[in-house]
C-alpha cells in the first residue's frame, strides 16, 4: 500500500502562541525553582556560600531568560525545520540563531551585573563571551532537538490522521462504486442486454458476462491502494464502458485522448467512473439521440489535467439537481483529494461550450520511478 505524501512542515498548523509561552514560561520557572533548591541545599552543608537575595535574582534571570529564546527556537523549528531537502539554509539559520543567543546573554550579563551581580568582579568582555558560549551551547542544542521532536511527532499524527481519512474515503468511494453497479436499475438493464444477446450473438452475451464480473471485482479489489497510475485507471474503467457501450448501442461514443507521457501519473483510485457514470447517467441517458463522451488528459505545467466532457442536457440549473455538482461521488472524490494533496488539487465542474457538462480534475503530475507499489 503507498502511503499518503509526507506532511511537509508548512501544512501542519503551527502551535498556538499562548501554549508555547506559558510552556515556556512554566518549563523556566520550575527550572528557576529546582536550582535555588539545590543551592540552598548545598548552603546547608556548607558547600555554597550566597545571599537569598543574590540566589533568587540570578536564578530567576537565567531562567526565565530562556522563555523568549525557547519560543524563538520553536516557531524556528516550525519554519525552517532540518530536514534533508533543505538542511544547509535550516542549519544557517539555527546557527545564526545560536550566536545571537550568545551574543544576547551576554550582553545582558554585562548590562545587568550592578544590578543582578552575576560576578563579584566583572571580567573582560572576550571571557563573558567565552563563559557564555559554555553556559549556552549545550542548552540551545537540546532546546532545538527538543523543538524538531516536537513537530515531528505533530506531523506524525497528522500524517496518521491523513492515513486514517484515505482509509474511510477509499472505503467509501469503493462503495459508492459497488452501490452504483449493484443497483437494480443498472443491472436489470445489464442482464438484459445479456438476455437479449444471448440466441444472436452468444459470444457477445458470454462476454458481457465476463465484463460485468470485472466491473465488480475492480470496485473491491484495489489491494489498499489509494492512487493508481492513470493507465491502471482506465483498465478499470473498461468493464464498465463495454456494458454501457453493449446497453446504448450506437447511441454511445467514446473517445480517449491521452498524451504518452501521462499513462504513469498517479490519480485517486476510482477517480474516473463516477465522473463517466454522471455523464452517461444525467448527460446522455435522459435524451433520444446519441451522444458523446471525450476523456483527456495532459500536462499543464507541474499538474495533470484530467477531463471528462460530454455532450449531453448539460448541468441542472439548481446545483443540488441530479446530484452533479453536490453529488456524493463528486464530493468524496473533492475530500479525497484534498486529503492528498491539499490545495494542489482539484475538481470544477462547468457547462460545456455549446452544449453538456465537462467536470476537470487536476492533481500534481506525480509519475512513480517503477511499478506503484502494493
């Protein structure tokens, strides 16, 4: 089965700014607090020797100093995270993070040192910037570590979550296929082109027979895929076209125009028979004369451009109608693809230029390096 796409780090919300802060600020604060304890412990003992006064302030201040860089690095994490497609511009930043962190804390050592008293004499600049480096390294590190961790378990479960929505979505579209060709309306009409076949042409007869058992075992048997390549598609598609070509006669045409290069382009698994079945179903079924369906497909820039056009009564004028525009087969192919791929995907339908309905599918021009796997 292939997994949904990875969840790039822009597409997961990033974290509210009051939970970060009070995060932040409750992590430092309890920080502040275990250190005191463990000086005034050591006071008892006799193995430190500082007012409370001094003790409280210093604590304080370093602690609750790390709440604005704590933060920094989170939100830094979410924009520029370290990952291998872009990992020298991350790893730019974070160290440009780092040396203003120690640049920062030094700087507010030396500003603060009449009034906090970090030291009891003030050494020179280069030795704060040197101890600096040392009390500051190490925690920007697991800081940063802490922060990637963090949105790697969130896309995680956003990525799980995808998984679990394909899930439903495939499961449901497989249903609505089987729905649709289990209805007694499309089989009483199915068996009886068969019935009718069956002393002319028993040949024709025996191989609609077979079709109709394709048609069914291609709704139940996508082995957990939820994309295909667009040539898989169509195979599936076939069983399905063949009996409908069988029911209307010559008042069904069908033509396929597809460009080489998009045989191998990944699309939603059962994205096309729903599109063909309103057409022929709403479009060409309630008039006399025959009718038409054009399937495209081509490359427009870096999407696939997929086409279903007929040239039937055209789309109601009540968009609830029939179904065509706020139908279950086209609103669970929308969320299925919006589960995919987000906003780099979608479905419009429209009136055709003289006359019918064309329904336009465009997802990203994604072609696998071999066979899509199981």
């Amino acid at each position: 089965m292939r997994e949904p796409e990875v969840v790039r780090p822009g597409e997961v919300e990033p974290l509210p700014a009051w939970a970060v802060w009070w995060g932040a600020l409750g992590w430092w604060w309890a920080d502040a607090l275990i250190s005191v304890s463990q000086v005034q412990l050591l006071q008892r003992i006799g193995e430190a020797e500082v007012s409370g006064g001094e003790l409280w302030r210093m604590s304080l201040a370093s602690s609750l100093l790390w709440v604005p860089i704590t933060v920094m690095c989170v939100r830094l994490s979410e924009r520029v995270p370290l990952t291998r497609e872009r990992w020298a511009r991350a790893l730019g930043s974070h160290l440009g993070a780092l040396v203003l962190v120690v640049l920062g804390r030094a700087t507010f050592v030396v500003l603060t040192q009449d009034l906090i008293g970090w030291y009891e004499r003030m050494p020179r600049v280069r030795e704060v910037l040197a101890q600096s480096v040392v009390n500051n390294l190490l925690p920007f590190i697991l800081l940063t570590a802490g922060a990637h961790a963090l949105g790697l378990a969130r896309r995680a479960h956003v990525r799980q979550r995808r998984a679990d929505q394909l899930q439903a979505q495939l499961a449901e579209a497989r249903l609505q296929a089987l729905s649709s060709q289990l209805r007694p309306h499309f089989l009483f009409n199915a068996l009886n082109a068969v019935a009718s076949l069956v002393h002319v042409d028993p040949d024709a007869a025996e191989r609609m027979l077979a079709r109709l058992g394709d048609l069914l075992r291609h709704s139940l048997d996508s082995q957990g895929r939820q994309e295909v390549t667009l040539r898989e598609e169509l195979e599936a598609l076939a069983p399905y076209l063949d009996i409908e070509r069988t029911r209307f006669g010559a008042r069904l045409s069908v033509v396929c125009r597809l460009s080489p290069d998009v045989l191998d382009v990944r699309v939603p698994y059962l994205a096309l028979q729903p599109l063909v079945e309103n057409a022929i179903r709403h479009g060409l079924a309630p008039r006399a004369e025959p009718g038409r369906i054009d399937i495209s497909a081509e490359r427009d820039g870096d999407a696939l451009r997929l086409r279903v056009e007929d040239d039937g009564i055209g789309p109601p004028p009540q968009p609830a109608a029939l179904g065509r525009s706020g139908g279950v087969g086209l609103s669970n192919l929308r969320a299925r693809l919006a589960t995919l791929h987000g906003a780099r995907a979608s479905v419009e339908l429209r009136p055709g230029v003289s006359r019918g309905t064309v329904v336009e599918v465009r997802v990203p021009f994604d072609v696998p390096p071999g066979p899509v796997p199981a």
